[in-house]
C-alpha cells in the first residue's frame, strides 16, 4: 500500500466524514506550491480557501510567530498584552474603520456580526425586544454554526440541524430592489458577501454593492461585508468593496489575516457602532492573543509591503484572459475578480470533479464547486509565468 493510500485509510478509519477531499497528501509547502507525501510538486490553486494569500510560509509571518512563542503565549483576555493593541491599530489603519474585535475563525467573527446588528438595533435604532430582522442572500456561505446555516439556502448545510434561529430573512443575491423591498422598520442590517465564493465565484453586476449601500444608507440598516474569502487583495483591491467604494457599516474579516499559519478573525467597524458591546456582553478566550496578533500584524506588513493587491489585479486578469483564449466548447463562463477566477463548465460538459482529478495529474490542486464550476484562487504570490503554464495545462485538461 502506497504512503497517500495509507494516510487517507487512517482518516477514513478515524476521522468523521463530514468532508470529501481530493486524494492528495500534502506534507510539505513554500510559496505557492506544495509538495505530497510522494514527493510531487502541485501550484496550490486553492490557497485553503483564500487564507494563504501570502504564501505558504512566508518568511516574515513565520519569523513573527517563532519570536511570540519565545516570549509570551496565550493570556486571555482577563488581561492586557503588548501584542494585541498594535495589531489592532495597524488592521483599523489598513482597513479604515475607527475600532475591531478580534476572534478566531470567520464563522466566529460573522456571529460576532450578527450579536453586534441585533444590539445595535435595540439600543440604537429603536427596533422592539427581540424583533430584529437580518437580510442574507441567496446561496450564501457565512460558515457552519447552528446560527448560520438556519439561513443557508444549501441543503447540505443545514439539513438536520434545525430548529434554528429566528430573525432572517432571504433575498435574492445581485438584485438590490429585493433588499428595498425586503427591509422594514425591524429590520438591523443587510449581511452580504461582495462575491459569493462557495456558490461558485459569483460576481455581482457593476452598481450593485453602491446600490446596497445606498439602499442600507436610506434605510437606516447597517451594511454589514462578509469578507472572510474576498478580503486581503485577493480581488485586487484590499476589499472587494472598494471596487465600487461602497463602504460597510460591519466589515468581518479572517482567513488571510492569519496568513496560513494561525487562525484570526475580526470585526471592524466605527465607534459607535462598536460601543453597543460592553464588558461580558462578548468575547473569546483565544481572541486578539499574543501569538495571533503577531501573526496577524506581520500578514497585513507582508500584503501591504508586497502591494498584493496590485499583483492580484495584474495577474488575475492574464489568468482570465488566458483561460478564455482556451476556446473549449466544454467553457460557459470564465468569471472573477484578481485572482478569485472561476470556471464554470457546460452540463453537457459533466461535472467538475473529473476535471479537477486530472488537474492533479497535471501538477495543479483546484476544487469543485456547485458541480459545474472550479475554482482557481493560488497564493498571490504565484509568478505570472506559473499562471500561464496552469492555464496551459487546464487547456490539455479541458481538451
């Protein structure tokens, strides 16, 4: 039996078989590449989901962890640390909001989001105990806790974990008079993806994300941007937002801003909105640490140093448009922003998973989506000569 075949026996045996992974064993990485127990190199097209955007390993968020666990570990938050103040200016700095609350994983910080919608709304806006209404939309992914998967419109989230939480309602995703429509006096914010990455890299029209905020804004409801996936460059702009300039009252960030090393999460937002937390109304053990605000520090330093979103920008528009010079009649649509890239394939073209199993052959990691469609998201720092031989090889794929 090969190492790969013994490894992925033992996770089988032991591990619940709540996912379905590529059969690949990855053990070693640098940069945008990775290496399988085997000894085979693969362009890691996945960047675990937009949280290795700087790389596997970079130099400078490694050195930042090594020299914290020399020092100081964890404290909780029954006391001060020198790490996390410094952390949080230079993230409120880099993202432009007045104050942030660390957690650890996304879905952390978009349950953070709703706690803060849901207090704001009675202590600020006037909404009646226990009355607040979020908007969500369509085919979203927020993350996996009993809260948020009661507003999934995915049967594979939230089948057979009900009963859930009240207190959202569902829009359709691209279509701002739905919202207007949708909103009424009870209502506390409008909770949105910028791109919806799990269903599949969908783009909105241009205007839509100014036309929400402008909606929200009337409105009085908070414009809260799930942007755990697209945040961090990695559609070419700090924050997706800011291709239209269409500024959230919440912006929730994570993924990234551990740059692959540690799990770190946050919520931005002014004062006061922010204020609406008090002393135990909120908070987490592990949130805003030592070690995850030294890391967290470094990975905005190493995208803001590196100009990562330049980068996403330049090179995810050769990507795109080297895919699209592919032709293949098997091709729907080739759609992204910087280098969150999707491509969806034709039913009659089959799934994408098969696509996905000969990429591996071809030395390129990449998942499926939505059955249709894959999606294409390396590290941003990948060489634009990497990208056009990954094109190339999803040409001999698709052919």
């Amino acid at each position: 039996m090969s190492r790969t075949k013994e490894i992925i026996e033992l996770d089988e045996r032991y591990g619940a078989h709540n996912y379905h992974p590529l059969p690949v064993v990855l053990s070693r990485a640098e940069g945008p590449w990775v290496w399988d127990v085997e000894g085979k190199r693969y362009l890691d097209c996945l960047s675990a989901y937009s949280a290795v955007n700087q790389g596997h390993r970079h130099p400078r968020i490694v050195q930042a962890l090594k020299d914290q666990l020399d020092v100081l570990d964890l404290t909780s938050r029954a006391f001060h640390n020198d790490r996390m103040g410094e952390f949080l200016n230079k993230l409120c700095e880099y993202t432009g909001f007045g104050s942030a609350l660390p957690m650890n994983t996304g879905a952390e910080a978009v349950e953070t989001s709703i706690k803060l919608a849901r207090r704001w709304a009675y202590r600020k806006k006037g909404v009646p105990k226990d009355k607040a209404e979020i908007i969500v939309c369509c085919e979203n992914f927020h993350g996996r806790t009993t809260t948020i998967v009661g507003m999934s419109t995915d049967p594979d989230a939230y089948s057979d974990f009900g009963p859930f939480t009240p207190g959202f309602k569902i829009v359709p995703f691209n279509d701002a008079r739905a919202l207007d429509e949708a909103i009424t006096d009870n209502t506390a914010a409008f909770l949105v993806e910028p791109i919806q990455g799990e269903a599949g890299v969908k783009v909105p029209d241009p205007g839509y994300l100014s036309c929400v905020r402008r909606v929200c804004s009337e409105k009085n409801v908070l414009l809260m941007f799930d942007e755990v996936q697209t945040g961090f460059c990695r559609t070419g702009k700090r924050f997706a937002w800011m291709h239209e300039d269409a500024r959230p009252d919440v912006l929730v960030v994570g993924k990234a801003l551990g740059g692959g090393l540690y799990p770190v999460s946050g919520v931005l937002a002014d004062r006061e909105i922010m204020d609406v937390f008090t002393p135990g109304s909120h908070g987490s053990t592990f949130g805003g640490n030592p070690m995850a605000s030294a890391v967290g520090l470094a990975s905005i330093q190493v995208l803001e140093d590196e100009r990562l979103d330049e980068r996403a920008e330049r090179l995810g528009e050769r990507f795109m448009d080297a895919l699209r010079a592919i032709g293949s009649p098997k091709v729907k649509e080739v759609r992204g922003k910087g280098l969150l890239v999707a491509l969806e394939l034709k039913e009659e073209a089959g799934p994408a998973r098969p696509y996905c199993y000969k990429l591996i052959e071809e030395g390129i990691l990449a998942k499926d989506t939505h059955a249709q469609t894959i999606r294409f998201a390396p590290p941003l720092v990948v060489g634009a000569d990497v990208l056009d031989s990954a094109a190339g090889a999803i040409g001999r794929v698709l052919a």
